[in-house]
C-alpha cells in the first residue's frame, strides 16, 4: 500500500489562497446587493431612484449584478479553491509559486481596471457585452486580464502536477487534483473564443482602428466560451461534491473510476455545444444547430453518473449512520454540519436545474423561453446554487482552516444555507412560470408597458423570494466577516478544521491507468471541437463583415 | 501532458457497480427518446428555428429600396402575407399590424442599430434581431385576438418600452 504524507499548508500558502477568497467575497457582496433590487423593482417597488447619482440606472446594476456574481465571485473562489485542491491533493507546494502570484495580481488589476467603467456608467452593456452596444475600452481590458490572470494560475497548476508526476510515477493523480486540473484545461481551450473576440474585435473597435464590429460572429465567438463557462463554474462544485463531501457526510465515494470518466467526459463535450445558446439567432444554419442540440443531450450523460455517484456515496454514508429502508438514510446524514447541508441544498436546487436545462436544450423547444425570465429563473438554480452555494459550504470549513478561526456562528450559516434553498426555491419558480407566460429578462418589468395583470402574482413571488435570499446573502456574508477578523483563533488540536478527503470504495490506485492518460482525451477534445465549430468558425470568419458602429448604452 | 502513466497500476479493468450500469443505460434510453422527439418536431412537423436568410448592411437597409426601405405587411393572392420590421432604439416599424384569422405570415426582422428580440406573446415566434442579419419565422394565426410583440434583448435605457401589437381580426 502507498503512504500517504500529510501536508500542512504553510502561513503564505493559507494567506495566498486567502486573498483570492477576500475578492470573491467582496465581490458577492457588491453584486448581491442588486439582484434583490432588481425583483423588487418587478412588483413596482423600485430603490434605484435613490441610488442616483451612484449606480444611475437599472441596468448599471444589472451589469454590476452579472460581472460580480458571475465572472468574479466565481473565478476568484474558483481559482483560490482549486490552489488549496492542487497543493493539498498533491501534498506539495505549488512548483512555481511566483507565476502564481502574477496570475492571481493580473486577475486583480484586470478586476480593478474593468470595475473603473462599471461604476461610471461607461460599460452599463451586462456581463455578456454583446456588440454593438459598445462599453468603454477599459472594460474589455479589464476582462482580458482576468482572464489571462485565471490561465496563468492554471499553467501553475499544471507546472506543479508535472513536477509530482515525475515523483510519483505510476500513482493515480489525486481525485480532487484531477478534477481541479480538469476544469483549468477546460477552461483554456474554452476562452479561445472570448479571447479572440475581444483581441480581434472589440479592442480594435472601441479604440476605433476599425469602423464597425460583426454582431453575429461576436455572439458565436462569446458563445464558444458562455457554455463551457457554465462548466468552469460548476467542476469546482463537482470536485468537492466527489472528493470531499462524501467523507463530510461519513462515508467513501461510491466509484473512483465513474467520477474520473464523468470528468473526462465533461472536457470533451464542455465546448463543442454553445449554439445551444443561439438556437434563435438568423445567422446559424437549423443544421449546426441541431447538432449542438444533440450533443448537448450527450452532457446529459455524465452528469447523471454524477448524481448516482454522489448519491449512492451519500446513501452509505447516511446508512452507516444508522439510516435504513428506502429514504431512512436521508435524515441521518449529517443536516447539522453547514457545510454538509449548504451542498446537499445546492444538489436538489440543482436537480431542479436540470430538468430545466434539459427544455433550453431541445433545440425547437428552446424558442418557447428563450430571452424569458424562465432563463433568469434557470442560472438561479445551476450558478447561483449548485455553484454558489456550494462555495457557500465550502467555506464554512475553509475559511476557519485558513484563517485558523472558529466559524463565528455556526446556527446562523446552518438557517442561512436554508434560506437561500427556499428563497431560491420561491424566486426561481416565479421566474420559470413568469418566463412561461412570456415575461422578457434583462427587463424592469415594472415599468415594462405592456405586462398583463395575470403576472402580478408571480412578479410578487420573484420580489419575495428575492429579499429571502437577500437576508441569506447577507448572513453568509456577515458570518465570514466575522470569522475572519475574529479573536477567537482555534485552540489546541481538538478544534483543528481538516480539509475533508474522501476515500473511495475502492481504492484510488484500483483505477484503470488508462483513467489517469490525458492524451487520448485531449486529442479527442480538440478534435470535437473542430467538427462542432470549424465549418462554421471558416464560414462566418470568411464572410465577416465589420459594418455596425458602437452604440454607448 | 503526454506521460503514458507507469506501472503503480494493481488492476487495469474498469469496475462499475451492476445499479450504476443499469442508471447508464436507463440513462442512455432517455437521451435517445429526447432526441428522437425533438427531430420528429423539427424535421417531421417542421417547428423550425431560423436559419440565415439574408445578409444586409444595417447602416443603409431601412433607407434603400429594399423591403425593408418600407417596412409593414404585403398581401399576397393565396391569403399569405409577408410582414417587414425593423427593430431600432426603441421601437419597431411598423408597431400595429392587423391581419384575418387563418392566415400564415412570414416575419422578415432585422436591426439598425443594436441588437433586438422579437417574440410574439403565446405564440411560437422568438427570434434574436442582429444588425446585419434578417431574422425570419413563419406562423400561422387561427385565433383573433390582440398578440403583442416584445424586445427581449437589452438594447439600451428604455428597452422596456419596445413593443407592438398584431391584431389578428376575425
Ligand atoms: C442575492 C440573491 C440574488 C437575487 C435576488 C438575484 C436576482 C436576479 C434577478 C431578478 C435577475 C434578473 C434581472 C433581469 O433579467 O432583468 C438576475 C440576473 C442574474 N443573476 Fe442574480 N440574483 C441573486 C444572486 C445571484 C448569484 C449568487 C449569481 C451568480 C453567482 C447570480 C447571477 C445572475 C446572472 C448571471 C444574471 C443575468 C444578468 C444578465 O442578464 O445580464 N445572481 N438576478
Ligand atoms: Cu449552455
Ligand atoms: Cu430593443
């Protein structure tokens, strides 16, 4: 049997990891506090008049409201979680620390650079910056450099598996460093394309080298990214629903060889689907569209074996707790733990979530909601609850193992992880049947003209459940702030946090080699997404036609 | 990333428990059921999403003596229309519209400025508007009644006031 060394992160690791998390939080912070103002202004309630001269309009905070909870709040936590799974799983320091850093200050000037234009109204274009609604150009500056700030921390990742491959030949890669490794390559082919549409496009545009943008390709450009983007956010969630929450709850995880194929498979079919986000648009022929529906069904796949397997861990654990019959070993599970009880709530929102996204998905079905709040009522559910709360979970344990402090409260995150599941449960409802009878997103719907009163009942349910996961925003945000700068440091080893590792049923080592080769899998997902986008890609970039000015919203 | 991984390995085939392989399969029937209904939709009784129509330059398209240089409905013999709209801040052109039930109309939609969505309320017809581009859908209207159409894309500060109406007489 392999030993396996325990690892301490040092002070400046825990600090490292630590600065990423303090940007996430702010930025959850800032951006939660317009969501709530955006359903309120739904049932006619609307706050932004007193906001003048700060945030100036609906929409300022609409685009504060998706950059920070979306891109930022995301990929800080992301990027920071991912370090601790790297160094922890493979019990060693990262290989080059200092590249790290600079990726992790590249993401930082690039937030800063881009927030500058936001809180000045000069980018009010929201997170998707659809041309020709034009921002200011420090706004795409802003973006590029986090973006490239987030690969630069995943080529330190990679450096730092390299180095331990070499040491370790032959030993199954750590779950949890696999799947972080997983969402970081992912994530580098994934940005390709907003990548090139900024650098070739938008930059040149808003400096005005070039007279005019091409809106079509743009779109099929950010949506190359906007999919597998949804990836990039919910992986990290995956990884500590397989590699840690398990031994959380007091059991193993179920298969060590279906979670491997399960993230495998989400490298290989994350990109080539994203005109399943443009099933309406008139400048993609019904033929590619219906093939990215259907390779969209096939994402499906993986994500069921993920939630047999993460259930079927659960279901051991809960049983040897005591849990019998059928369901009897759903209440022994450990409701009591936040951290526990924020990713089981996360994991049946997310249910929720995907039977919905199974309709956005069906190509022709698509057009009964697509643009409608049912779409708004959808990412609820997957980012700002598989995902986000989640991270939630997550850092009721980080955060104390960080900062080696106790959790300042641990009743309030236990109602605050419950709030948010009925507040979202309330909200996202409303907003699924709103988007059925029609009601358009990205809309003030109470100025909105022409809003029936058949609505009204709804908008009031979108309002509610609005201020509910306001207050449970706010809980959790003041619950880590307390933590964080508390004077109660962990004493002695018996209040020691430990950073969850899940063994498997069968060992890791048990995994077929083959599991562990990325090889294949990389070729096969290069080429993939050269069938699902080249004809296209060579299409449209050949009949590019940079003919629309900006128009500053 | 290329290391072929190295001995280490004490067994090599993959184990999957016999529920988890029933899931996959039961998994796998599901996926082909999907996909199966919705190509008989698509392809069978033609629920169409669109698809390129035409390409024009949005800096001139409403000014020249193209369609949409006039935008509003033609009527054809047989009963059909074609209807033009132009989408731009904040408004379409035309923004009423009156047609007899039981007739099938072509939407021809495109952008002057930003970009737009066109969705006709309880209907069937849901189209992104991109400079540029001509979006198009048919539809055919048994029932009378007054349908809205909305922008369902942010197009800037009073995107909210963007709509029209089609009346569709008996
Ligand atoms: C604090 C609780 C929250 C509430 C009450 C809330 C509410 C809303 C509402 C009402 C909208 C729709 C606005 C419109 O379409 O006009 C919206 C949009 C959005 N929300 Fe939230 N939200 C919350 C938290 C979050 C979180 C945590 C995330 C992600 C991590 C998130 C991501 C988004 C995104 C990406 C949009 C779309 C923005 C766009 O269309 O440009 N929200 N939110
Ligand atoms: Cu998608
Ligand atoms: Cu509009």
């Amino acid at each position: 049997m392999l030993t396996t060394p325990t690892y301490e992160l040092t002070k400046s690791e825990k600090s490292f990891i630590s600065q990423h998390l303090l940007f996430a939080f702010i930025a959850l912070a800032i951006g939660s506090l317009f969501g709530p103002l955006q359903a309120f202004e739904f049932s006619g309630v609307d706050f932004y008049p007193l906001l003048e001269p700060v945030i100036q309009s609906y929409y300022q905070g609409l685009t504060l409201h998706g950059v920070l909870n979306a891109l930022i709040f995301t990929t800080f936590f992301i990027t920071g979680f991912l370090t601790l799974t790297t160094i922890y799983g493979l019990k060693r320091p990262l290989k080059y620390p200092l590249l790290n850093r600079i990726g992790f200050w590249t993401m930082v000037v690039g937030l800063l650079m881009a927030a500058v234009p936001i809180l000045l109204n000069e980018a009010s274009v929201l997170y998707t910056f659809y041309p020709p609604l034009q921002a200011n150009v420090f706004f795409y500056f802003g973006l590029t450099l986090v973006v490239v700030g987030s690969w630069i921390e995943g080529y330190g990742f990679i450096f730092t598996w390299r180095e331990w491959r070499k040491e370790n030949p032959g030993v199954r890669t750590p779950l949890m460093t696999f799947g972080g490794l997983i969402t970081m390559v992912m994530w580098q082919l994934a940005t390709l394309g907003i990548a090139v549409e900024i650098l070739t496009m938008l930059i040149p545009w808003a400096l005005g080298l070039i007279d005019g943008a091409d809106p079509q390709l743009a779109r099929t450009y950010f949506w190359f990214t906007g999919h597998p983007l949804v990836y990039f956010w919910l992986l990290p969630a995956y990884v500590s629903w397989y590699a840690m929450l398990p031994k959380q709850a007091g059991g193993k995880l179920f298969s060590d060889s279906l979670a491997r194929i399960a993230f495998w498979l989400f490298l290989l079919l994350s990109v080539p689907l994203g005109f399943h986000h443009q099933f309406v648009d008139p400048g993609v022929p019904a033929g590619w569209k219906y093939i990215h529906a259907i390779l969209t069904y096939a994402v499906f796949f993986p994500s069921m074996i993920t939630a047999f397997t993460v259930i079927a861990s659960l279901e051991r654990a809960g049983r040897k707790r005591g849990g019998k019959g059928w369901l009897g070993w759903i209440p022994k599970l450990p409701w009591n733990d936040p951290s526990v009880s924020a990713q089981l709530l996360a994991g049946i929102l997310f249910f929720f979530g995907g039977i919905g996204g199974i309709t956005n998905a069906s190509y022709n079905i698509n057009l009964v909601i697509h643009n409608t709040a049912w779409v708004s009522g959808h990412f609820h559910l997957t980012v700002a609850s598989a995902s986000a709360l989640s991270f939630m979970g997550i850092s009721y344990w980080l955060v104390p193992y960080l900062r080696g402090r106790r959790l300042w409260s641990r009743k309030w995150a236990q109602i605050q992880t419950w709030l948010w599941f009925v507040g979202m449960l309330i909200f996202s409802n409303a907003m699924h049947v709103l988007g059925l009878l029609g009601a358009p997103r990205r809309t003030p719907l109470g100025e909105a003209p022409y809003v029936p009163d058949e609505w009204s009942g709804h908008l009031l349910r979108t309002s509610i459940g609005g201020a509910i996961l306001f207050v449970s925003a706010y809980m959790f945000v003041f619950n880590i702030a307390r933590t964080w700068w508390s004077k109660k440091l962990l004493a002695g080893p018996d209040e020691e946090v430990e950073i969850p590792v899940a063994e498997s049923v069968h060992p890791a080592q048990e995994t077929p080699a083959k599991l562990d080769w990325w090889t294949p899998w990389l070729i096969g997902t290069v080429a993939l997404i050269l069938v699902a986008y080249g004809p296209q890609l060579i299409e449209q970039i050949g009949n590019i036609d940079l003919s629309s000015p900006g128009f500053r919203p | 990333m290329s290391e072929v991984p190295g001995d280490g390995s004490v067994q090599t085939s993959l184990h999957i428990d016999p529920y988890e392989r029933n899931w996959m399969r039961l998994t796998v029937v599901l996926l082909v059921v999907f996909a199966t209904a919705v190509t008989i939709a698509g392809f069978a009784l033609g629920f169409q999403v669109p698809s390129p129509e035409e390409r024009v330059d949005p800096n001139t398209v409403a000014i020249g003596d193209g369609p949409f240089g006039e935008p509003g409905l033609r009527a054809y013999p047989d009963g059909s229309y074609d209807l033009y709209v132009v989408a731009q801040m904040f408004s379409f052109a035309p923004n009423e519209v009156t047609i007899s039930a039981g007739s099938e109309v072509t939407f021809y939609v495109t952008s002057v400025d930003v970009q737009h969505g066109f969705k006709i309320q309880n209907t069937n017809v849901n189209m992104q508007i991109v400079p540029g581009q001509v979006s198009k859908l048919t539809m055919t209207f048994d029932e009378p009644g007054t349908y809205d159409f909305i922008c369902t894309e942010y197009c800037g500060s009073a995107h909210a006031q963007m709509y029209g109406t089609l009346t569709v007489e008996k």
